[in-house]
C-alpha cells in the first residue's frame, strides 16, 4: 500500500513592518510608498492635527492611513498599531523633529536625529552656537533678553525696548518666532514707527527675536548629513524672500550647476554649519543663506529635515534624489542613493491667485514642465488674501533656456477674473 506523505504544517505568516510617519503641520511632498515599499511595509501617519490634509495636494501618490491622536497619545498608539512587529518611526515635519527622536529613543532604535535638534530649530541657540564657530549670521536678539533689560518695576519699557532694538539691530529689521517653519509669523520692519508698533502689539510675549535685514540674494544648500559627513546634494537660488504670497508675490527657485564658485561656497559652508550644530546622526540639512553686496555669505536658517516647497523635487532632476524621501529613508535605516550630477537644471514657481480670480492659462514655455493647477484656482477664488493657485515645475539641460522660462513663469498673466 501506498501512502502519502505527511504534508508539514505552513509556516505563518510574518506580518510586515510598521513605518510610522509623524505629522503635524507640514504636509508630506512626495509618495510615502516611494520610500517604503508597500510590499514590504505597512505605513501610517499619525498627526496630532485635526483635520489637515497630511498629503500636500499636489504630492504624488495616495496618502497612507491616517491615525490621529493627541501628541501625548502618540507612544502609547505606536505600540499599539506595532504589536509585536519591528517599527520605524520618522518624521519630515519641523514641528515633530524632537518628538520623532524621544519617540525612537522610547522604542530602542538607532538615534538618526541630530543630537540636539534644538539646534537646528530654536533660532536663537542656531545663531549662537554658529556665530561661536565663526560662521557669519545677521545680528540678532533675543526678545526675552531685550524684555529683561528694559524692565522697570513691573512692566518693559516700550520706548526703552524700541531704542535697544534700534541700538543692537537697526532698521530695517526681521522679527521672527524663535521656533517656526515656513516663514510663518515672520514681519520685516522697514522704520523705527513700525518696529514700535510691533513691539507694541506682541508686548511682553515671549518666544521672538528680531534680526538684521540683508540686503542681497537668497539661496540655499543641501547636503547629506550621516555620522558626521556632509554630502553635497545641491544648491539654488531663490527668486526672492519666501514672503508675502497672500499679497501677490510669486515664489520660486532654480538650481545652480554643480560645478560653480557659489555650488562650491555654499557646500562648504554646509559642512561647517554641520560642523557647529552637530552632525551625529543620519538626516538631511538645508540651510538658506545671503550673498551680499560685499559678496559676503551669510546663514540666515537652517534645517534638520528636508525642504518644503519643490526644493525636494529638483534635487531629484539635478541631482538624482529626492531630498525628502531621502531624509525619511535616513532615518529608517534603509539605503538611499548617492548624488550625481544629472546635467539637468530645474526651477519651481508658485502662483499665487488672488481673490475674484481662477487659472485661465499657462504661457508658451521651452522647458519641460510639470503644471499642477490647484483647487484654490480651479474656480474663482473667494478667499480674503492670496492662496496657491498653481504650482509650476521646470526643468532643462541648458541654465539659459530655463533662466528665460523661470522670468515667463514669474511674470506672465496665470490667472484673472
């Protein structure tokens, strides 16, 4: 008689990692699944907001599941959706940085953060520990130190303030949160008047500085920071200050080519901004700096994540990685790519639409071009201020031709009533 054999018993199935995305207020940019397979991980994010989008709305892609808990909830619903599975836990958002790294140090993962994230977000503690290590930053003071010194029995004195500020700063001057993202809360003083009546309006709060004005043009870096090592990713420059979009400003940028004098400053700055605030870890660094008229570099922030706006998306066309999925893969410990030089140029440019206005048309550009026209413009706009109304990515093997396309894009009609 024949018999069969005994089959064995299937092995069980192992449930695939967790890769927890933190958020807050800065929406993801690019495709969570780009950097963890969906095949291999399952991915959520999980926010302390309420009901904002976690997908910026012209990110590729679909957004991953979304658990939403209070901050003080976050480590007890990590262990809770992990189970016994291995965790990963990373972050691209300003406002969850130290979070992230008390989060990983909780669940006993390598730390990837910089040692002191404070460093790298706290403006004030930014621009000491880089002026110490020699690296030219705007003069600044921290409104609490003007507030102490210019206390009388119970109250600053507004007019002593106003004079100190004047005195350490001058005018034109910058006031901003000492720990913001984004340009938010950010007011250039152009007079002594209008620096009064600032102070006057944020009288006795705490948390500001106001910096030196610089007069001069806008760029950044962006470098690859691992145990210490900073690789040069790319730099670029700005079409002008990240402000007043709500007004009409339109925002933008191009990149410089790889092999240029600037390219060349800026990466070695890059490596000692790094150099001053810490390089443990595995992360990408953004810093944005001024060339002034004395061609003079001067670090005015610097990041501990990758950059908003397409700044991730052109590293990706000029230098063949995209810096904010790069910055999420760091973090998880996964390899990413090395940056080379692709021989393509690449800008981005947002509209904004102002109210009674909507898209209408997009002008005669040579570049290769990505238009994503947003729902604030789809119809026309009834918000009191300006909004986003289309996003406009760029790009083209000679700087000229992309340069030409750059003024059109920042200049020609998108929108009307």
């Amino acid at each position: 008689m024949t018999t069969s054999p005994t089959p064995h018993p299937a092995a069980p199935l192992t449930p695939n990692p967790l890769a927890v995305i933190l958020h807050s207020r800065q929406p993801l940019t690019t495709d969570p699944a780009v950097t963890f397979d969906p095949a291999r991980w399952e991915t959520v994010v999980l926010t302390d907001s309420g009901t904002d989008p976690v997908l910026r709305e012209d990110a590729p892609g679909e957004a991953p599941t979304v658990h939403r808990a209070p901050r003080d909830r976050w480590a007890e619903t990590i262990r809770q959706l992990a189970g016994d599975r291995p965790v990963q836990i990373v972050t691209n958002d300003e406002y969850c940085l130290i979070s992230c790294a008390e989060l990983r140090a909780e669940s006993a993962l390598p730390p990837r953060h910089p040692a002191q994230p404070a460093h790298y977000i706290d403006k004030v503690l930014m621009k000491e520990r880089l002026a110490a290590a020699g690296v030219r930053v705007p003069r600044f003071l921290a409104l609490d130190e003007a507030l102490d010194a210019t206390r009388g029995a119970c109250e600053p004195d507004p007019e002593g303030l106003t004079e100190l500020v004047t005195a350490r700063i001058g005018v034109p001057a910058v006031a901003k949160p000492r720990r913001e993202a984004n340009s938010r809360g950010v007011s250039i003083l152009r007079t002594r008047e209008e620096l009064r009546d600032w102070l006057a309006g944020h009288k006795g709060e705490r948390g500001w500085q106001i910096e030196e004005y610089l007069d001069g043009t806008f760029h950044h870096v962006n470098s690859l920071v691992r145990d210490g090592v900073a690789t040069p990713v790319q730099t670029g420059t700005y079409l002008g200050p990240l402000l007043d979009l709500p007004s009409g400003r339109r925002l933008g940028g191009w990149t410089i080519p790889h092999d240029s004098e600037l390219a060349r400053r800026a990466h070695a700055l890059n490596h000692e901004v790094v150099t001053a605030l810490g390089g443990e870890g595995a992360f990408v660094v953004h810093t944005e700096f001024a060339v002034t008229g004395d061609d003079e570099l001067v670090v005015v922030e610097v990041a501990g994540r990758a950059p908003g706006a397409l700044v991730s998306e052109l590293a990706r066309l000029h230098a063949g990685l995209n810096l904010e999925e790069v910055n999420l893969a760091l973090q998880a410990g996964l390899p990413v790519p090395e940056p080379h030089s692709t021989g393509t140029e690449a800008a981005w440019v947002w509209i904004p639409v102002m109210p009674g206005e909507r898209y209408r048309h997009a002008p005669d550009m040579t570049s290769e071009r990505l238009v994503h026209v947003r729902q604030a413009a789809r119809q026309t706009h009834t918000g009191a201020s300006g909004a986003i109304g289309v996003s406009v990515l760029l790009w083209h093997t000679d700087p000229g031709v992309l340069a030409v396309d750059v003024r059109t894009a920042a200049t020609a009609a998108w929108c009307g009533a």
